[in-house]
C-alpha cells in the first residue's frame, strides 16, 4: 500500500519536511517512491505537485492526516472531484 506523508529533512530544531509517496511499511526516512512537494511548519510555506498528488490519489494512495490538511487547503481534493467527473461524464 501507497501512502501519501511527510519524510523528515533539515537540522535539529530547523525541522522541514518533503511530502513523498512511500511504501506504507517504510520507516519515515526510507526510500520513497517519488517527491510531491514540501511544507516547512517554521515559515508556514508549502509546494505541491498537483498533478503528481493526484495520480497517486487516483491510484489508491492514501495520505497521513497532516498531508490530508496540507492538501486540503491547496484544494487538491476539488480538482480530484472534478477530474472524476469528467472522468464519469466522458464513459
């Protein structure tokens, strides 16, 4: 199973995190599968991939509750909603 959550970066008390698809049973700093974005909870600053959120997403990945709040205020989830849509309309 895919699962969407943070992976530790940074130096000690300068914590940053890189949000990255992983292999559920990885440890946090295993090897992850592919890069999605960053969040640095120090300058409240964030970068998604969308596009790359979302082809996970369609595949079944799952995200951690921090990464479901992060996505959620970058309205990942009503660009997923539309893509079904149009995905549903076009069959």
């Amino acid at each position: 199973m895919v699962k969407l959550r943070l992976k530790r970066c940074g130096r000690k008390q300068r914590a940053v995190y890189r949000i990255v698809a992983i292999n559920a049973r990885s440890r946090r700093e295993g090897r992850d599968l592919r890069k999605v974005g960053f969040y640095d909870p120090i300058k409240n600053q964030t970068y998604s991939n969308v596009p790359a959120i979302l082809y996970f997403l369609e595949k079944g990945a799952q995200p951690t509750g921090t990464v479901h709040d992060i996505s959620k205020k970058a309205e990942v989830f009503t660009e997923l909603r539309l893509n079904q849509t149009k995905f549903k309309f076009n069959q």
